[in-house]
C-alpha cells in the first residue's frame, strides 16, 4: 500500500532554505528562501515533530503544518505549496492500482461476510472418560461417559440441547440440556447408553448440541465401546 508514488507531507527544502526571519513589506533578502521561520508549522503539529528535518516516522499526514504554512505563504504573498501532499514520483498505471486495490477491499469483504455467516456464537470440545472405556450399569446396560466442555461466546444466557445418533438404541441417561452463562466455558458429564448387546468393540456416535431457541448447531464424532458380542 506504500510505495515512491504514495502522497505524503512534505516540505520543499529547494524553495524553503535558507530559513530567516522577515517582515511582510520586506523584500526578500538575497540568498534566503521562502520560508519565514515562523515556526507555526511545528506549533500545530499534534506529535510535536518539524516537518522541514524531513520525513519522520511520528507523522500522521494531518496535513495541519500545510494550512498553517499555506496561511504564512499568503501573508507574505509567496506561493502556497512550500509544504504540501507530493510524491516522489508520478503514479504508473493508476487504472491497475485502482483495480488491485479495489480487489483487495471487494476479497476482504466477501472474507468478512463468508466469516459471519459460518461464525458459531459457542464451541463444544468433548473428552472421553479416562477411567474406563466402558462400563455396564446396575441395570445391565452398557455406557459411555463423556466430559462436555461448551463455552458460551455470546452475551446471552444460553441453553444448548444434546442429543446422539448414529447407533441405534443409545440414548442420553444424563443431563441432556445445559445452561451456559455469557463467557462462561461450562464442564459436563454425559452418560450415553445401550439396553441392547452390540455386536462390535467399537461404534460411530454422533452427538448434536443445538443452541436452543437459535438455528446454530455443532456436530461432533466420538466412539462408543462396548464387550464384544454383547455383554
């Protein structure tokens, strides 16, 4: 975005120097430029710097020393301009630069609209339990336990719906809905079991955590084990 053909305050050393002070019904003194050193130029600039020591890093291109000196040029019947938005070289090819620009700006904003769309208000991460693979309950039912941890990036309460597919006969025995405070990242346990023996170790399970009352949803895969051929 930066290059010798950018505009930038600038003051004219060529014209300017020498600096000295004079009255406005003198004539010019011989050898002197048409600056006056006012100092007007370095009074209004908001960080403090002078223009006339050259291009400086502080500066904002606020353009208030050019007014300023546009102000004391007109005083002193001298041509405006000794500083002033220049260039060191005429811009090349203006109708590519306009178009590279603008294909930046049109991709960033495509980009930033794409983002709002697919940005989710909350994130769902999900452990299994590290104590066993499974286990089978007082009732004789095979379970899974997982740790939810959902996290609420919104400014809202939320309540977030869990619910398991992909087996056939699972079924959430645990709390299934979870409220989530604005911010708050929110750790729970979710017990998912089988009243029926499996024929395989291992099986594809899908949990969908749906924000209730919202249209955004999160779809994670896990395993569900089990003995195998049965209990």
């Amino acid at each position: 975005m930066f290059d010798k053909s950018t505009k930038l305050v600038s003051y004219d050393k060529v014209r300017g120097e020498n600096r000295g002070a004079r009255k406005h019904s003198q004539v010019k003194p011989q050898g002197m430029g048409d600056c006056v050193d006012c100092d007007l130029c370095v009074q209004v600039c908001p960080v403090g710097i002078d223009i006339r020591d050259g291009l400086q890093y502080e500066c904002i291109n606020c353009g208030l020393c050019a007014d300023a000196c546009d102000m004391t040029m007109k005083k002193f019947d001298y041509q405006k301009g000794l500083i002033s938005f220049t260039n060191q070289q005429p811009a090349k090819d203006k109708w590519k630069r306009h178009l590279g620009y603008g294909s930046v700006v049109t991709i960033t904003l495509v980009a930033m609209l794409i983002w709002a769309n697919v940005w989710q208000n909350f994130e769902v991460n999900i452990i299994r339990d590290r104590q066993a693979l499974y286990r089978v309950n007082q009732f004789g039912d095979i379970e899974n336990t997982f740790l939810f941890k959902v996290r609420n990036k919104s400014n809202l309460p939320k309540f977030y719906q869990i619910n398991v597919d992909g087996l056939e006969n699972a079924k959430i025995t645990s709390l299934s809905k979870i409220r989530v405070l604005p911010g708050e990242l929110k750790i729970s346990s979710i017990t998912v079991t089988v009243d029926e023996p499996l024929d395989e170790y291992r099986y594809e399970l899908n949990f969908n955590i749906t924000e209730v009352n919202g249209k955004r949803s999160i779809i994670k895969k896990t395993s569900f084990y089990s003995n195998n051929r049965g209990w």
